[in-house]
C-alpha cells in the first residue's frame, strides 16, 4: 500500500512541476479586440528562453512579412520567426533579453514572468520598465 501512495505522490509533484513553467505554447492577443492573435512557442536553449511563432489566427496574416524589421529580419516571415531572445532565470522571472514587436519591427528589453499556470506576464520597455507596455499571454490548449 505503501509503495503505490509512493508512487501516486511521485506522479502528483511530477505532473505539477511540468505546468508551473513559462515552457510551452501560449496565445497572445490582440490589444484593440482582446482575440487571439498567434500562438507563441516558449522554449530553453542553453538555459535561456526564447520565443517563436508558431501559428496566426487571421488566414489573410499567416504569410505576412516583417516590413518593418531591420536587419536580416527584414522581409523575413512572421510566422516562424524567434520574437523573444537570451532571457535568463531570476529568482521569479526572466529577464536580460529581448522581445520583438513585428507590427512596428522594434526590438524592447523585457521581462517575462508566470502568474499561474496559465498566464504568462510580459513587459517589453527601453531604458526602464516603467517606460513600456505590458501583455497578457494565457497558455494554448
């Protein structure tokens, strides 16, 4: 009896430990409609996190270009592209790296930290955090 409560208790931490991530696929939304907009992979590389593109919502957007980029992002699609880079562990959030805005093409230091299992906290700023714009991202089904 023991072993299986064991075992139950192994399973229960394990399976809790993996949602309590900022790992995974998430919806960003849309600020003026509140609808999903894309749905953003976060994943770890080197013991950092980065962020991609892996779907939009709107069929007449799916093949759209970063216009407003500049360097070798320019032109590049939206759809695939990494849109959050080098961000580090600390303590609650990560943050010392970059999120990009392919709307405008501009790239912002950010932070990114999870609220709840399902709800992803992202500030994107220049110089200072308070002088930014913050974004509310809700883990995908």
């Amino acid at each position: 009896m023991n072993k299986y409560l064991i075992i139950i208790c192994c399973l229960f931490f394990t399976i809790s430990g993996f949602s309590q991530t900022i790992f995974g696929k998430w919806n960003s939304f849309d600020e003026e409609t509140n609808k999903i907009e894309s749905v953003i992979e976060v994943y770890e590389k080197d013991t950092k996190a980065y962020a991609k593109i892996i779907a939009i919502k709107d069929a007449a957007r799916s093949s759209a270009k970063c216009l407003e980029c500049s360097g070798k992002r320019k032109n590049e699609p939206i759809l695939g592209m990494n849109i959050l880079t080098g961000l580090k562990k600390d303590g609650n959030e990560w943050s010392g790296g970059k999120i990009l805005d392919p709307k405008n093409g501009k790239e912002y230091k950010c932070y990114i930290q999870l609220l709840d299992d399902n709800t992803l906290k992202l500030r994107g700023y220049i110089g200072i955090s308070m002088f930014g714009r913050t974004a509310i991202w809700k883990r995908a089904e």
